[in-house]
C-alpha cells in the first residue's frame, strides 16, 4: 500500500532559470511553469491528494524588472480565466493566500471571481500563495 500525503507545498523556482538556459525571455519559463502546474494539479487529483498548496510569488518578486512583474500579473490574470472551466469540471476549489496590498485591482478582482466560482468543489484545494 502506498501512503499519498495529504498535503502537498511547491515552492515554483527556477522558470527564469530555465527560459534563459534556453535562450528564451523569462515570460516563456513561466508560462512552461503553468503546463507543469496544470500536470500536478492531474496528478493530485489521480493521486487522491486533498490540498496542493503553491508558492507562485512572493513579496521579494517585487523587486524584479517591471515588465517581468506586469508580464507574471497579466500571466495569472489570463491562466485563471482560461483554466476555470477545467477547474470546475474537475471540482477544484481554489483559495489564496497573502497579501493584497499591492496586487493590481484586475488579479485581486481575479481571485474572488476563482475562488466565488469554484467555492463548493473539494475533490482537490488548490491554495495559491501570491504575494506571500
């Protein structure tokens, strides 16, 4: 028998790191992060994991370059909306974590329409740590 955790906490590094080894713009590394999260978020369901808890940006990738930081902004802001059917028909709930201040009023506006719309499902909680 196999012990599936409960919980499972990923800290997203290295998409920057990634898109420069192949000669790409950072967007491209994050937006390859996206594809693996939305491989994980399967495998938790398949793997009957119960929360998947993902650390996206922290309150340090402020420092960044502004266009990398409006670039990841309008990433999220176009991901959510794209992936909330999916999410609704695998019965995903998500929630965020961290602060707000800060956060352009389109992500925040964002998150409580994602988190309004798939409210009732828990085949799999995904936590979203933005601005942590």
């Amino acid at each position: 028998m196999i012990n599936i955790p409960l919980h499972i906490a990923i800290i997203m590094d290295g998409n920057g790191r990634w898109a420069r080894k192949r000669g790409l713009p950072r967007i491209y590394g994050h937006r390859a992060g996206v594809k693996a999260v939305r491989k994980t978020i399967e495998a938790c369901l398949d793997l009957g994991v119960k929360y998947l808890t993902l650390y996206t940006f922290s309150t340090e990738n402020w420092t960044r370059p502004p266009d990398e930081v409006m670039g990841l902004m309008k990433l999220f802001t176009d991901v959510i909306r794209k992936e909330i059917k999916n999410l609704k028909e695998k019965k995903v709930r998500v929630v965020f974590i961290g602060r707000r201040e800060g956060l352009p009023e389109e992500v925040i506006e964002n998150m409580e329409w994602v988190s309004n719309e798939t409210a009732k499902f828990r085949d799999l909680t995904l936590i979203i740590a933005l601005n942590y």
